[in-house]
C-alpha cells in the first residue's frame, strides 16, 4: 500500500517557518519529522507520522523549487511560479542568506574556492552545523562575494540591493567579503576567542575608514580593497617610534595624563614604549598583502596579550587608547595627524571590541 | 474580414541559458496566428531581450478568432543549426472579442514548454480591432459570453433563462497518430496542445451559435471536458445553461428583496395532480394506467389538510398576479382569485409548455436566483457503459453525441417520474479505461417558476414578484413536488415541519447547492461515501456487460452508506451531491460526496439501530449493544460538534404521520439510477428497514467500523462540497486554494472487496486529515467546495485528486447567523449592481513602489517602465472606457475599433475627470493599476483563485473573461526531477502560474469558479519518464474590497444614477 505520489499545492504558497528552519538546517526529510513529531505541538492536532511526513515533503519540495530563485532574490519577487506574499518573500530570503556564527568563523578570511569547499566535511564535524546547511551557507558567501566583487558603490549597500537582505545581514555580509577578499587570518589559535561578531564588527569599522570607498563614495573602485595611497601613508608613522624624542615625548605626554586615573599605571608606563611600537610596526607594514592577512593576529600578539597579560581592565584599555591618541596631536613635531587618526580610529574600536576573554 | 488581431512582443525575462559558451541567449520570437507567422529580430546575448516589437496584424476571420489561440513562441538564434525553441505560449483571445471583457491582453506571460516548463517569462500586447458589424453574427458567435459560474453572475440579472445547450466535438488523438512514431515527445505534445485549444474554441463557438439561436447572449455553469478515448479518438464536449443576462444597473429597482421572495410553493397545490398523464411512465413503481385515476380524486380530496387561512392569502395576492400576468401569456384570466388551484395548474402548464418544448429541461447552474426553484424532486442519475471505436468521421461525431442524447433523455424521464418538469444542478462526466467508456450524468428534478423561462417577463417589478402565495420560502422547495398517493418510490411524507401545509418527504438528495433562503439548524458537514469493488480483467463486449452489472449494486451501496452517514450526523438533507464511477482495469471506484444538512423543514432523523441476525447469543449481543452505544455517542457527539438543535417539535401537526421519536424511517430513494439498458433499482431496500444494520457477518461488522472510523474534523475546522458552508455567513478574507493529488498503489495483489475499501476509505480519510493539519494555522476555518476526482491510471493504481479552497470566517458572530443572513444578503446583491469598476490591490502598489525603488540600478528596468507604462495608459483608459459605455446612452452604436483612438481619448479625458471626482484613494488605485501591469522589473500582482463563485469580503465588479487551458507535461529524467510527486508538484505550480498569469494579463485579480477537470498521470518509472495531461477552468474576474468600495460608494452611486437614467432613455 505504498504511496505513489503524494502532492499538495496552494495557490499562495504554503510554508512554516519551522520546517523552512529544519530544511535550511539540512534535516532529512525523516529527521525533519521525527523533529516536529517531538516537538509537541503537533499533539493538539492527532497528527500522525504519515500526515507531518506527506506535509514536510510538500514544503520541502516547494523550498527546493524555490531555491533557484533564492539564489538571485530580486528575481523572487516577479517570478511568477509561486505566488509569495511580500512578507513572506522577505522572511524567505532572510532566513536563506542567515548563517550559523560557529561556520562562518571557520571559514572567515578563507579563500571562498573549491580547496575550502572540499573542507566543509570537516568543519561540519568540528562546528557540528550539518553538511548540507554549511554547504548552502558556503555557496551563499560565494555567491555574494561573486556578484558584489566587480561592483562600484558602498559593499553593503550593493548587498542589501542584490540581495535585499536586511541592514545587519548586509553588513554581515559585507564583513565575509572583505575577509574573503583580503584573506585575513583568523583561524590561528590566539584568535580563536574572537567571535564572528567580533570581527565582523573590526571589518566594519575597516570598510567605513580604510577603503577607498570610505573617504569618497564618488570613486570608481569600491570597499573591498583598502586605501592603497593611505597604507603607503602610515610608513610617515614610523616616526612615533624611530624618533628617540618623539616617543619619549608621546610617552610622557601618555603617562602625565593617566597618572592616578588607573591601577594598572604602572604596567603602562613600563610597556608603553613596547605596545607603541607593536601599533606602529602594524602600520608601517601594512603595505605588504602579507601583513595585512595578519593584521588581527599582530594586533592580539603585539597589544592585546601584554596587555592582557598585565591584568588591563577594559576601562584602563579605553583609558589608554585615547590619549595615546589624543597626545599625538601635542607632538609638535609629529605632522601626520590626519592619517594617524584615521589608523587609530580603527584600531582603537578594533582593540575595545576584541579586547576580552 | 471581420477583424484585426494585432500583437506585439515587448520584452523577455529570465530566459534560459541556451549558449553553454557564452551563457546567454540570442532570443526571437515567432507570433502565429492561424497560418499568418511573423518574426521579431534576434535580441542577441541577453536573458532579458527587449524587442519591443512593431505591432504584428493580422487580418482575420471572426470565426478564426474564436477558434484559433494566438500561438507565440520563442527560439534560440543558431546560426549554424536547426534555431531551438524555448518555449511557447497560447494566448485565448475569446476575452477580447465581446465588448463588456478585457479589451486589451498585456502582461507577462510565462514561456511554457512541454518537455521543460516554465522557461522564463515574455510580455506580450494583444488587441483585436472587430469592424464591419452586420455581419458579425454571421458565422461566429463573438459576443457570447461564457461564466464557468454555477449561478448567475454577481452584477448580472437573468432576464431569460432559455435552457440547456450542449454539443461535441470529436477529432483524431495526435498522440495516436502514425507520425507519433518518428517525432519528437516535445513535437506531439505541442500538436495535441494545439489541437485542443482549436478543438475548444470550436466548441465555444458553435455553443454560442446555438446559444444566439435561442436569443440569449451568454452561457452560465459552462462545463467542458476532455474525454481521452486513446486510439479511437479525442473528444471535446461542453454543456451550459444559456441565459439572456443583463448587466444591473440600478440600485434597487430590479434587485429582489430576499425576504419577499416570491412565493414558492404555489405549483405545489393538490391541483397539480390533474395532468399528470406523462408521469411515471417510465417507471415500474407507478404503472401507467392507474395514473390518471388516481390523480383525479387527489385535486379534490387534498385541500382538507389546509389550514383555512390559506387559500385566502394566495387568493389576495394571485389576483395582481393574473392581472400582470396572463395577457402576456396569452391564457385566459377567467380563473382569476377565485379557486387558486386552476391557476396554478395553468401556470404549471405554461411552464411545462415551455419546458417541453425544449429537448432537455436541464439547467447546468446550481444555485438559483430567489423564487426560481419552487421544488425539488431529488436526484436523477443515469449511467451507460459503451464500448468505444474508433470515430471514423471526425465532422460527424453521431455516435457520441446519440450516446448522450439516450442518456440525457433517461434523465428527462426519470425527472417527469418524480412529477418534476426540469433537471437542476444538471453534469456530465465520463470514465474510460482502454475501451470501456461509462457515461454518467446526474442533476436533480425539480419544478420551475416559469416567469424566468418566457420572454415578454423581463419586468419583474415588486408587485410581479408577489404574484403567489408568500409562503415561507424557507421550505417551499422542500414540499414534494409528485402526487402523494402515487409516489415514484416510497417515501415517508410528514407535513412540513416549518408552513405545516405541504408535505415533505424525509430525506432529500440534491445535487444543487443550498438555496440561500433554507432554513436550516446548525452547520453542514461534508459526506463521503466510498466504495471500492474488484472486477475481473476482460475485454470488449463481455468487460463492458460486467461493469454495468456492478453498477446498480455499487449505486445502492453507495447510497445506503450516504445514508448512514447522514444519520450518524443527524442530518436530514444533501446537497451538492455528486457520485463518480472509476473505472480501472481490475477495479471499479465508486465515490460519493455531498454536503449534509439539517432542514429544518424535514423530519429530524431516526437514528441507527443495530440487531443482531442470530438473539440469544450472549456474546453477541453485548458487543451489538457495545456498537449500538458507540453509534448513539457519536450521534450525540455529532450533534453538538455540527450545532444541530432543531426548534422542538413539541407541537403535533394535524394529520400527519409525525414519526415516533426513534423511528426506523425508510431509505427514501431519491434515484432513480439506471445501468446500461435502463434497467431499474429500487433502492428502497423493499420492505425492509434501512436503518437496522443487521450484524450477520464479518462484513456488517466492517462495515459498521468503517461508518465509525470516519473521523469528524478537528476543531474550528468544517468542510462541504458547496459553494457555501450551511451555517456560517461571516466569511473572513483569507483563503488558500489548493489542489492536491494522491496515488496509492496497491502492494497486495489478492485484496478483498472488504480490505480495498478499507484502503480506499483511508486513502479519502487521510488526505482530508493531512488537509486540516496543513491548513490549521487559518483556523476557525472551513474547506469548501471539496471536489474529489477518482480515478485508476493503472491496474493497481487509485489516485484521487483534490481542489478546495480554505476560507476563514469570524468565530465569535456564528451565533447569530440566520438572522443576518438575509441581509447580508441583500446588501451584496445591492452591491452586486454597483459598475464600479477599477482594479485595485493595495498591496500591490506598495510592493510597486518598494520594488521598483530597488531596481532602480538596473539601467533597463527605467526604461521599460516607462514604456510599458505609456502602453499600459492606453488600456486603462480601454479599460475605463468599457464602464464609461455605461454611463453613456445604450444606442449609442460606437463600436469597439472603429473609431477607436477618438473614442479613447474622449473616454480617457472622461476618466480622468470622473477620478477626480471620486476619492483620492481611487486615484492612486487606478495608478497602481496602470503600474502594476506590465512594469518591468516590478513585482507580480496577486491573483487570487477560488472555485467558488465569489470572494468573501469582496465585491465583483467585472467578469474579464473565460479562462479555459489545457496543458501537458512531459519529464525524461523523472528522478533527476523528484520522482512523480516532484515532477506533479511543480507542473501544478506551474499550471497555476500560467492561469494567473492569463487573468492578470486580461486586467482581472482573481478566477472564481476555478475547477481543475482532468488531472491524467502516466508514469513509467522504469523509462524514467512521466507524462501529465491537466486541465482547468474558471472566470477572471475584478474585484474590489467591500471596505474599498465603502470609500468610493459616493461616487459609485452617482455614477449608478447615470446609468439608470441613460437606460430609461434606451
């Protein structure tokens, strides 16, 4: 008494938002019932496993279908196979381009080709994210970084344009593209307590001031790629730490204004001339592609460690870090204030954010 | 030259990829029309091709145009070979040709090809310039509209009923035909495509010829089907009801107060008896002979059961009514007041005159304008099995249409046997397997009032209407309309529980919806009965002699569990009801559905009693008593679920036999079935009691649990065959239609009769029980016109087909629903008259807005819309134009073409200025209406589809067009598609999309009266092929929310005044 063929189909299309989860997920179809069956809700209804069964194949048939249109989202609005209320479109789309935190930060800063795609298996079983979901959410990250690559304007408004994604999944988004673009390291051991978030929050901050698109929106090039002419400029900041005076004037400068305010003062004042040199040295070497890619490890190995190290409180960081800032501008010698803001801006917000256990 | 098509291709979008090299594709497309082809150029190296092309014309008969479907197809640009098509689109062009539709065809239209589906989408411009006006009813029959719509259609008013118009048109299968062989499946398929949109138009055609002869202008409850005769042939067959239909036009004037409705059960006097010579003729209960004796004395000896006080108020209001209404007819007026009884029986004759002189009597429409049905019979069915050949002339399709004409005057007689003059709720339907074909119609007897079947009676004023005796209308068409004494079958008759004048039989089968003015307790309920019988192998004559042995057998069962299923609900009536006969290679499926309801002008229902065969038994006994306390449970249980607490019947009626409280009431046989040659049944069980299941064997048993096991709906869930739910009336707007289609093999090749069923009933059960489950988050909510469609593809194979729509309603005002009934009532059919006639979906232009914000990148897309938009300006103001005729003088004869760009312009500075006049809300509707059509990259408009005839909470304001498709499908990589349910799943999407995609392109936003006629699934998995045959049907529709219209009604109403004024000038 087998069922041949079993089909059941809406005119508006029929969905919930659960088993669209439990697809998206990468549950069997059988798992997915075994999902539902346990979840209870079901009870009220008498529903049997043939019924959860016969409705999860329904709606998975309909994502499936669907998800060539996901794949280019605008298209998912005057398509014609499905009739899809708008608000139905937008949780569609939303919930297809969402990503697991723990997959994303594996991949992050990973080139978006096959090689990596060869190791989501693995990444599979360490995140314990289902293949099929991390495959999907590889193939998104692909696909975004591909169509936005080649394009001209803000990266994240381009995203949410050709996505229509919401504002913070856009942002997101744009986060993966440029770590994928610059191929940041992320995966070393030391960075591993840093979050998706954490970092997506750094990359953010590096796309609003570091890219060439940060300063004028009117240029042709686009966020992805930073600011050459500005990474050449932080060489001129090699001063801060080459010149003997300068830094023992920024130090003192540094100290005169924290005295009494923290308890970890002495800790600055000893390791104020190391930790300068440390975001100096970040600076200065950021010409080359290579130290760019390290550009977090180098910001927790040189800074964020010692620190950390010496029992810093988050507020002693921030302490810190603004007048280290601020006391470069009194350096009467000291001539690039504008690039040296527009480092430390980033790497001050990058630090704070980072900065924890 | 009657006419002008002009088409033209504007632009593509996501068209497939059919360089692999370049991933582009260099588009064109072809646009036939008959044997006229046009090309658009190549637009190389895009997926998205503008070709906004010249217009293409085409210089056409009008017969042609009716006929034919606008073929266009586009291809893929190879320089160096063969081009290769993409796909193809056919467009119905019918909707242009008569002037109250759409005027214009704009619209993106999916590209469809039978091997890939939906291929990316085209928008087409389409237009027809008619010209040359004497001649236009020449040949065609443009100007004939066609409802799907089993009732008169919401802002029409049937002046004239005429009747029953029916015809058939055969041709040679493409499939079958030798070039099969060597060409490809995408080739025979598109040829049969083609062939049956030819075919059906050809059919419409000739329908509305007919329709035209009788002096009507439109066809209502048009039915068409395709029957699939495989080698001997291919037919097309139709049947409707033609109607002369005017648009309402006044607010009040002509639209029919429910309350006084009139009367109904006027025919229903003891007089009627006195010509009845032609009754039961047919029939073996009432031999001919004893019929006119017996019918004398009842005129005289009848009228002492009336109370006194009645034959004074018909006298009073009859006495107008001859006035008015006599001369016109031509019948003396000698009679008038005095004895009621003569009157009527010349009334009854006039109807029956008129009524006779037609072929058939049939009405295809289901539900019936106030005061049209005076009284039901009950239902007539006849079946044939035929044995198909091969038709050898495809012009003269004789035999088919003599198999029909036989069965169709079956019903006739059977209807004259239940002393009715007509067959109402009148269908068609075939089921053939190889060679066998067995023939069913079914409808239901009943008598008429006849001042819609004569012309001259288009005036119905109020007086006119009261013309009869106001009885309750409530219960009028449950009084029986045959002579008590000489009853076609036996029937326990009480009086009328609800006027206490007139009888009443115990049950009624109907195959009509229930008229809006019954008075009913409680909720309906929707019943099944199933049934599942196995049948040997054969071949030719003997196969055929078989099946139509069992069919009798199958008949009766299949009414006795009706009955008991009625029972277990205590309920009294069907209606809807409607039984389909499968038949397979091993197996025959009968299944019944109907929609149970308590009348309360019928007896309340016994209930069921068990009795064992063998008393004594100790055993026995306790586990009859055991069912017999499960039956009265769930009796109770049903009661209360269902809200059946008819008033109490305390109250004695005079001389009428009122049944004992338990009473073991007689199956009241409602059939009078037939099989092959006219062979009777009596499905009165002789004169044994039908509500004692007797427990004597394993079977009863079964049988017994299987009456048990139907699971009633979970809570806050109702369903029903019908157009409405019996018992709610607060329609909310929500609503899903969908279609779902099951197949189920059977593993076990020795199944008994007694498991089959089982396995069928479950199959039925389950597929109800995974539909509430799907659609529990509309809850409170109920599944209306629940149409099941059986049907055995293979040995071992049953697949049953479903389309339904969902609907929510308002919990909390359930209670007081009779009361409002009629009023709710009457407002939607003032509202009904309103010609406002504007598209409107807010939502849409929203999403308009939204949308078109966000391509605003895509240099294109600006582009586009603003020429589309441009076009789409000039059919708005078309569209506009269609209602502003109205306000204008009926003579005045501009007609549609001829001076075309003048008449527009006018019109369009009318509209504008009529826009300014109304709200600001209209005025951005319009707008988005004008954007919504063919914007570019914008959003699709919703449509909605409901197989019912209306949309709750919402107005129709205009009928835009039949819409009558036929697709196939056909996969070679079945499992790379998902298996069948796959392959299924996704044509059925796609088979929606190309329907709204039709609607949407004619300006509608909703199909009502959407049915899917033919599901034909042939797999073969082993091959990794599945092939799919579907088609639908429905009316596009306008409409606008009744919260809208409140807004615009002001303006509605002074337009309406206009109207009413330039119709009086006429």
């Amino acid at each position: 008494m087998a069922v041949e063929l079993d089909v059941f189909v809406g005119n508006t299309i029929i969905m919930s938002e659960e088993v669209y989860q439990l697809w998206l997920d990468g549950y069997t179809v059988n798992d997915a019932v075994k999902v539902r069956m346990e979840g209870g809700v079901l009870d009220e209804f008498d529903a049997k496993a043939d019924v959860v069964l016969s409705d999860t194949m329904d709606q998975y048939r309909t994502f499936q279908m669907c998800e060539r249109l996901l794949h280019s989202p605008t298209k998912l609005a005057n398509q014609l196979l499905f009739q899809i209320p708008p608000h139905r479109q937008a949780t569609l789309i939303e919930r297809y381009y969402a990503f697991d935190d723990v997959f994303v930060r594996e991949v992050l800063g990973k080139k978006l080709s096959k090689g990596t795609k060869k190791d989501l298996d693995d990444i599979s079983a360490k995140t314990g994210v289902m293949l099929k979901s991390c495959r999907r959410q590889f193939d998104n990250f692909k696909r975004v970084f591909k169509v936005v690559e080649e394009l001209k304007g803000p990266l994240v408004e381009n995203i949410r344009q050709h996505f229509l994604l919401s504002d913070k999944l856009a942002r997101d988004y744009a986060a993966i593209v440029f770590f994928a673009n610059n191929r940041f390291e992320t995966g070393k051991r030391k960075l591993q307590y840093l979050t998706f978030q954490d970092l997506a929050f750094c990359a953010g901050q590096l796309i609003n001031n570091w890219t060439v698109g940060a300063v004028d929106n009117m240029v042709e090039d686009m966020d992805v790629d930073l600011d050459k002419e500005f990474l050449q400029e932080l060489k001129e900041l090699k001063v801060l730490i080459t010149d003997k005076d300068l830094l023992d004037q920024h130090k003192s400068l540094v100290c005169t204004a924290l005295r009494g305010k923290t308890k970890a003062f002495n800790e600055m004042e000893a390791n104020f001339k190391n930790l300068s040199r440390g975001l100096v040295n970040i600076a200065t070497k950021l010409t080359n592609t290579k130290d760019v890619r390290d550009f977090f490890i180098d910001l927790v190995e040189k800074f964020i460690e010692p620190c950390r190290s010496d029992h810093w409180t988050a507020a002693d960081m921030k302490l810190y870090l603004t007048h280290y800032t601020n006391s470069a501008h009194i350096l009467d010698t000291f001539k690039h204030q504008v690039v040296w803001d527009r480092y430390m801006g980033v790497i001050k917000s990058c630090i704070f954010k980072m900065y924890h256990d | 030259m009657p006419g002008k098509l002009k088409a033209k291709i504007v632009a593509g979008r996501h068209l497939p990829v059919m360089d692999r090299a370049s991933d582009l594709t260099d588009a064109f497309v072809e646009v036939k029309f008959g044997n006229t082809t046009f090309k658009t150029d190549v637009y190389p190296k895009s997926l998205n091709p503008q070709w906004n092309s010249e217009w293409f014309k085409f210089e056409v008969d009008d017969e042609d145009l009716q006929d034919e479907p606008l073929q266009i197809t586009v291809l893929d640009h190879d320089t160096y070979s063969a081009n290769d098509a993409i796909g193809k689109v056919y467009i119905d062009i019918d909707p242009l040709l008569y002037s109250e539709a759409a005027s214009v065809i704009s619209g993106w239209f999916p590209i469809y090809d039978t091997i890939h589906g939906i291929r990316g989408e085209i928008n087409v411009l389409v237009k027809v310039e008619l010209f040359n006006d004497l001649n236009r009813f020449r040949q065609s029959s443009c100007g004939v509209k066609f409802f799907c719509t089993t009732s008169i259609p919401k802002g029409y008013r049937a002046a004239i009923v005429h009747g029953f118009v029916e015809e058939l048109v055969v041709n040679e299968d493409p499939e079958y035909q030798w070039i099969d062989r060597i060409r490809t499946p995408r080739a025979s398929n598109e040829a049969r495509q083609r062939l049956i949109f030819l075919m059906s138009g050809e059919l419409q055609r000739k329908i509305g010829l007919k329709v035209l002869e009788m002096g009507g202008n439109a066809v209502v409850g048009y039915l068409q089907c395709f029957d699939l005769e495989g080698e001997s042939g291919l037919v097309v067959r139709a049947i409707g009801t033609a109607c002369t239909l005017e648009k309402l036009s006044s607010g009040s004037g002509t639209h029919t107060h429910p309350n006084t409705a009139p009367a109904s059960n006027a025919c229903n006097s003891p007089s009627k008896d006195g010509k009845e010579p032609v009754f039961g003729e047919d029939l073996p209960s009432s031999s001919g002979p004893s019929t006119p004796f017996r019918a004398l004395p009842t005129s005289s000896s009848s009228p002492p059961p009336f109370s006194p006080s009645k034959p004074c108020s018909r006298q009073s209001s009859s006495s107008d009514t001859d006035l008015s209404l006599t001369p016109k007819t031509g019948m003396g007026s000698g009679s008038m007041g005095k004895d009621a009884g003569p009157l009527k029986t010349l009334l009854r004759q006039q109807t029956q005159t008129a009524l006779e002189q037609r072929e058939f009597p049939f009405f295809t429409l289901t539900s019936f304008p106030s005061g049209f049905l005076l009284h039901v019979g009950g239902v007539v069915s006849a079946r044939s099995v035929k044995l198909l050949d091969r038709i050898h002339n495809p012009d003269e399709p004789e035999t088919r249409d003599a198999w029909w004409e036989e069965i169709r005057q079956e019903i006739k007689s059977h209807a004259k046997a239940l002393g009715c003059h007509a067959v109402v709720g009148y269908s068609e339907s075939t089921s053939i397997c190889e060679e066998v074909c067995i023939l069913s119609a079914s409808g239901t007897a009943a008598i008429l009032n006849p001042r819609y079947m004569r012309e001259g009676c288009l005036d119905l004023g109020g007086s006119d209407q009261r013309f009869e005796d106001p009885s309750p209308s409530s219960c009028g068409f449950c009084h029986i309309p045959y002579d008590e004494l000489n009853m076609p079958f036996p029937a326990q008759l009480t009086y009328c529980f609800h006027c206490r004048r007139q009888k009443v039989p115990d049950v009624l089968f109907t195959t009509i919806d229930l008229p809006s003015d019954a008075a009913i307790a409680g909720k309906g309920c929707f019943i099944q009965a199933r049934l599942c019988r196995l049948k040997k192998k054969g071949q030719g004559e003997a196969n055929a002699t078989a099946i139509s042995n069992q069919l009798p057998f199958m008949e009766y069962e299949l009414h006795t569990q009706l009955m008991n299923k009625l029972k277990l609900r205590s309920m009294n009536a069907l209606f809807g009801l409607s039984i389909q006969i499968s038949v397979g290679e091993n197996m025959l499926l009968g299944l019944a559905s109907a929609t149970g309801v308590y009348l309360t002008a019928l007896p309340a229902p016994g209930g069921i009693q068990i009795a064992g065969k063998t008393p004594g038994d100790l055993n026995t006994e306790q586990h009859i008593l055991n069912i017999q306390k499960r039956i009265n449970d769930t009796i109770a249980k049903n009661k209360e679920f269902y809200e059946v607490n008819p008033p109490d019947l305390t109250e004695e009626v005079v001389g009428s036999p009122i049944p004992e409280p338990r009473l073991r009431s007689r199956l009241f046989r409602s059939h009078s079935e037939s099989s092959d040659e006219l062979s009777e049944l009596d499905l009165s069980h002789g004169k044994k009691d039908a509500f004692v299941l007797e427990v004597d064997d394993t079977d009863a048993v079964e049988d017994i649990q299987s009456l048990l096991t139907d699971a009633s709906p979970p809570k806050g869930f109702y369903s029903c065959n019908t157009e409405t739910m019996p018992g709610i009336y607060n329609w909310t707007s929500a609503l899903q239609m969908f279609t779902s289609v099951r197949v189920l093999r059977l593993s076990n090749a020795n199944l008994s009769n007694q498991a089959l069923n089982k396995v069928f009933t479950d199959l039925c059960e389950n597929l109800l029980k995974s539909f509430y489950f799907k659609l529990r988050s509309m809850i409170p909510c109920c599944l209306s016109h629940l149409v099941f469609s059986v049907a055995v593809p293979e040995e071992d194979l049953i697949q049953v087909a479903v389309t339904a729509v969902a609907m929510t309603f308002d919990k909390d005002q359930t209670q007081d629903k009779p009361a409002e009934k009629p009023i709710t009532k009457g407002c939607s059919e003032a509202e009904d008259q309103l010609q406002f006639s504007l598209e409107l979906c807010t939502d849409s232009s929203s999403i308009n807005s939204q949308s078109s914000s966000k391509n605003s990148g895509v240099p294109e897309s600006s582009h586009l819309s603003t020429r589309a938009a441009s076009v789409d300006y000039g059919s708005f103001a078309d569209r506009c134009s269609t209602w502003l005729e109205l306000l204008r003088l009926k003579a005045h004869t501009i007609r549609r073409g001829s001076v075309k760009t003048s008449r527009r312009t006018q019109s369009l500075a009318h509209s504008v200025s009529s826009l300014e006049h109304s709200s600001p809300l209209t005025d951005g509707r319009s707008r988005s209406l004008r954007s919504s059509r063919s914007f570019g990259g914008s959003s699709v408009s919703v449509v909605k589809m409901t197989p019912l005839s209306f949309l709750p909470g919402t107005r129709i304001v205009k009928y835009v067009g039949i819409i009558n498709m036929f697709f196939i499908r056909e996969t070679t990589s079945l499992r790379e598609e998902g298996g069948v349910s796959g392959f299924l799943h996704s044509f059925v999407a796609e088979v929606f999309a190309m329907v709204r995609a039709h609607v949407a392109a004619l300006g509608g936003n909703a199909v009502v009266s959407y049915s899917m006629k033919d599901c034909v699934l042939m797999e073969n998995p082993n091959k990794n092929q599945c092939q799919c045959l579907i088609n639908v049907s429905g009316d596009a529709v306008i409409y606008i929310r009744e919260t809208d219209q409140e807004v615009t009604g002001s303006t509605a109403n002074i337009r309406l005044s206009c109207t009413s004024s330039a119709d009086g000038a006429t």
